[in-house]
C-alpha cells in the first residue's frame, strides 16, 4: 500500500508538469506495438481522402515529434548546449497551427464571397492570405530543417555551433511569424466581419 501510495503521489507531482497521458500513448504508437496496429488498419481506411489542412496538421506534430525524440537521444552536454531547442520546436509548431487557422478562415471569407473575391475591394485580404500561407511554409520548413540538421548532429556530420546557427534562423522565422500574426490580427478582423451590400437601384 506505501508503495501504491507512493507511486500515486509521484504521478500526480509528475502530471502537473507533464501531460503523461500523451506521452504514455506516443510511446505506444510508436512501438511496435503501435505499427503493427496501423498495419492491420491501414486497410480499412485505404480509399477515404484525408482533407489537406489534417495531412499538413499531421506533418507539423510528425516533424515537431520526431525532432523532440532526436533531441532527446543526444548526450546530456549536447542536451545542455541546445537547451532552447524544445521550446522552439513547441513555439513552431504553435505557429504553424495557427498561421493554418487563419489561413483556412482567410480562404472561407474569399469562398463566402464568390465572385465578388476577385474585387479591388478584397486585394488586402488576398494579400494577408499569401502572406499567411508563405509564413506557414517557412514554419513547417524551419522545423523540418531543425530535424534533418539534428540527424547531421547524431550522425557527427554538424556541429553543435553549425546547429545553433540554424536554430537562430528558425527563431527569427517565429518571430517574424509573431509580428505577422500581431499586425494583421485587427486588419483581418474587418475583413471577416459580415458585410451588408446596398441593392442597386432599378
């Protein structure tokens, strides 16, 4: 019973801090275990499309996942020397899920309006939804960079010096995605606002 006890408090000091839930699961997905799961219902779900915003979804937690366990693979000085690394991998992927959302309401707004999208009237909203989409693209592309560059780390081909250097690039990509995020946010708000059309007279 001590240890129970014992065992019980040390999971709840340890969920205050740690979703243990998800990371319990992640680990059980990503077994063995997990592939042979998705092996048996790969066939099952074959012919059902998936939308396009829940693959790139997919793609961002897929890239920010496996640069988590990479990093985590690495000696504890090398862990030490990258200690902003997670938190950057967390403030990407956070960016990506929002630049997406604004996105798909951006591209909703333009379909609400039909023909009419194509107006003078909309050419800031066309542009904030490029600007938003190209910033996407570089949020997903610094994490991807942050994985391919942690696989160089492992396999002795970067240093810790040539990594940092890139990971001050992916952070100014976030900060960039920030000051896109902060100047727009009011801009977009009136552009999604409903919008009432006076008749023409006969």
């Amino acid at each position: 019973l001590t240890a129970i006890a014992t065992i019980l408090g040390y999971l709840s000091l340890r969920q205050r801090s740690t979703d243990i839930d998800a990371e319990f699961w992640g680990r059980v997905w990503r077994s063995r275990i997990g592939k042979w799961a998705f092996a048996l219902a790969r066939p099952l779900v074959r012919h059902r499309g998936i939308g396009p915003a829940m693959t790139h979804r997919a793609t961002e937690l897929s890239l920010g996942m496996a640069a988590e366990q990479l990093f985590e693979g690495l000696p504890k000085a090398t862990r030490h020397a990258l200690g902003d690394l997670p938190e950057l991998l967390q403030r990407l992927q956070r960016d990506a899920q929002t630049l997406r959302g604004k996105l798909e309401a951006l591209q909703e707004a333009l379909a609400v309006a039909g023909e009419h999208s194509a107006d003078e009237e909309y050419d800031e909203i066309r542009s904030i939804r490029d600007a938003v989409q190209e910033r996407l693209g570089d949020a997903v592309g610094a994490l991807e960079t942050i994985r391919l560059n942690l696989l160089r780390l492992h396999a002795g081909a970067l240093t810790v010096e040539g990594l940092t250097t890139h990971l001050n690039i992916a952070a100014e990509v976030s900060d960039a995605v920030e000051r896109l995020v902060a100047a727009q946010d009011e801009v977009e708000q009136g552009f999604l606002a409903p919008r009432e059309r006076t008749p023409t007279p006969v």
